[in-house]
C-alpha cells in the first residue's frame, strides 16, 4: 500500500535500561522531495538489529570517541537502521526508479538520500540490491550485514579446521545462527550457547548443533563449556561480552583464537567505555571488497539449503520499536523484520 505522508519513529526520549514504548514517538509531515543528486526512497522492510540501542544514548565522556562526527540520533531524530526500500523518484545518475536498494537510513517510510556514505547515519552508502541474487528481503539478513560478518569473521578470524571446536554466544540471533551453520559445514564441532531450552532445541534439532547450553539455567557455565569442548575451545565467536564470555574465555585451547563481535550484554548499560572495549573488535566494514563474492557464496547455500534462518516480520512501521525491544529482550530466533508497505 503506498502511503501519501511522510511517517518516522523518532526518538522520544533516551532510553534508561531496556528502551520502552515510551522512549519513542511517531512524527508525520509530507513526503520530501529528493533535491540535486539526491533521490526519494520508499520503505518497504527495516531489519531491526542490536547495535541501534547503542546509538539511543546521549554523548558523554564513555561513548563521544566513537562518535567523532556527532550523535547518530537525538532527541527528536529519527532511530538508525536498516531500509530495505525502492527507489521511486532519483535526481542521481547511480540510482534509477525501481531499483531495489539497501542502506543504514532509518526507521521511516520514505527516505532522502544522495546514496552516498554519511559517517553519522549511512556508513556505507546505498547499495542496489540484485534481486537475480535472492529474494530482496535477503539483503537485510543473511545478505546484509549479519550474514557478511558472520562468513567474513570465520574467515578472517575463525580459520576453522575439521573437528575443530568452536562456541558461539547469542547463537540463535541471526549472526550467531549463521556463523554456526557455516562452521558445521567445515565439519567443525559446533556449540551454541542462548537463554531458552527453545531455542537450543532449534539449534540442536533444526539447525543441527552439536550441543547447546542454555547460559540462564545451567548451574555451571564453566563446567558445561568444559564438557562440551573437553579439548578446549577452539574458537569463541563472542556476540554478546560481558561475564558469560570471560568463562568462555576462560576455556580457550592452545591456538584458540577469538572473535569479538558484538558486546550486546552492554548494549542496555551506560558507563561502560565504548571505545576501549570496541577496540580491536571485529568489523565487517572492514571487509567491503570481500562482500560480492561473500554474498554469491550465501546466496548459492540459501539456495541448496546449507544455511536457513528464521525470520518474524512485525507490520507496521508503528510496531518497530515493540519489536526493537522483544529483540533486545531475548525473544528472537534469527531475525526480526518490520514490514513497513
Ligand atoms: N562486528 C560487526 O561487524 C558486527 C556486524 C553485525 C552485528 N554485530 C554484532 O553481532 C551480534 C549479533 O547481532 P544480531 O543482529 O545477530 O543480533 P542477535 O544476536 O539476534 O541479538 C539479539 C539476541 O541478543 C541476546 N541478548 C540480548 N541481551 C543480552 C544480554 N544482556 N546478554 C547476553 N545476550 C543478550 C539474546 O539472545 P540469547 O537468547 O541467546 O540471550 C537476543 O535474542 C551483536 O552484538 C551485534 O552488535 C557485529
């Protein structure tokens, strides 16, 4: 359905803890007009993603030196995320009407851009999605940015051998859940760790694991990860910081090496350094050059069904940010898409 205005969810006020309904507000106002070099994008899906919360919070002495070009939102902004939308009027010679395209543009309907990276709300720019490749919706999960990190990490990082062993945390989120279906496929030996017996029956039973521990009612997390990887951990794909990995950490093997991916056991918490504890921290940016082919390569594996995730879609651009906060409570297997029109 196409929508005559302008509609985004802008941030109401800064999150304490877990965002609530609250801590945001939907503004309304006429659609925009793209200017010079500029084109007008509609909304068709967001994917809603963990490190968003992250830029939720106001600047302070913790965060402002990984925001050396200003808040990334504000009070009154529209909240960062991912737009997978089609381009319907473009002033810009590299955009054409009807191209299906991608981009860090934010929870709205109708977007303005020139397509080009902007350090504060567009890292990477607009990328046209090919819709030869995969269904476009895609291009939010697997062939976005969770799929490229979790393929280009293991790559880089991971440098899994058969019958390796290798612990994943946040396993059943949509970068952990793929992480672990890749590295199964490299016959290494696969342990995921999540907060429910549901989904570690998925990991088990659907996807295949070879074990997993729920962290929230195992008595002994150090002794499960001992029993589960009795040699060691061989790689620690680490998505989630704080206590749980520095046991994991603790049980690394001789040449165990670690991926630190994301810090989401922090992400709800203020005080904490965010430079300091992001340094060094994998970044699939880094990797751009790598990304056509990493995408051929998940695009061919979603095809023959070597890989699969689950998706949930919210409608409603006015449900994004009650599904934002079921993700950040733990309620998602694999990913959460709000579909927008
Ligand atoms: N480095 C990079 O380039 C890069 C790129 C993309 C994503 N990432 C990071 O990768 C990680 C996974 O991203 P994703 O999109 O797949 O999200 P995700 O794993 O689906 O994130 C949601 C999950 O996080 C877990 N979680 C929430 N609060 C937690 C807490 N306090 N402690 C421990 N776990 C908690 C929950 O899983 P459980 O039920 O298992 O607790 C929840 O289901 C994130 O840290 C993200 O920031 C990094």
């Amino acid at each position: 359905m196409t929508q005559t205005v302008h509609r985004k969810v802008v941030l109401n006020a800064y999150p304490k803890g877990t965002p609530k309904p609250s801590d945001f507000r939907i503004e309304e106002g006429p659609i925009p007009e793209p200017g010079e070099n500029e084109m007008l994008i509609r909304t068709l899906y967001l994917g809603l993603e963990p490190r968003t919360r992250l830029m939720l919070n106001p600047t302070t002495e913790d965060n402002k030196a990984m925001r050396p070009h200003g808040a990334m939102t504000d009070i009154g902004k529209v909240i960062p995320g991912t737009v997978l939308g089609v381009v319907i009027k473009s002033n810009n010679p590299k955009f054409n009407s009807g191209d299906l395209v991608e981009g860090f543009l934010g929870w709205q309907n109708y977007v303005v851009t020139d397509g080009e990276p902007h350090p504060t709300n567009n890292p990477e720019g607009v990328a046209i999605c090919d819709p030869e490749l995969a269904d476009p919706i895609e291009f939010i999960g697997p062939l976005g940015a969770p799929g490229l990190t979790a393929i280009l990490a293991l790559k880089h990082e991971g440098k899994l051998q058969q019958e390796e062993s290798i612990v994943i945390t946040s396993a059943a989120g949509m970068v952990g859940c793929l992480a672990g279906q890749l590295a199964l496929l490299l016959d290494a030996w696969v342990v995921g760790v999540t907060s429910t017996d549901e989904k570690c029956d998925y990991l088990m039973n659907e996807l295949g694991f070879d074990a997993a521990i729920n962290y929230k009612t195992t008595e002994d997390l150090d002794a499960a990860i001992k029993e589960a990887c009795p040699d060691g951990v061989d790689y620690f794909f680490d998505n989630t910081g704080g206590d749980m990995a520095e046991t994991i950490k603790a049980n690394m093997s001789k040449n165990g090496r670690i991926t630190r991916c994301g810090i989401i056991a922090n992400y709800n918490k203020t005080g904490w350094n965010q430079s300091e504890q992001f340094d060094g921290q994998f970044s699939v940016h880094n990797h751009v050059s790598e990304y056509a082919d990493a995408r051929n390569t998940i695009a061919d594996l979603l095809k023959d069904e070597g890989i699969q995730y689950q998706r949930k879609v919210f409608e409603g651009l006015d449900s994004a940010p009650e599904a934002f906060i079921a993700l950040l409570s733990g309620q998602n297997i694999g990913k959460y898409i709000v579909q927008v029109s």
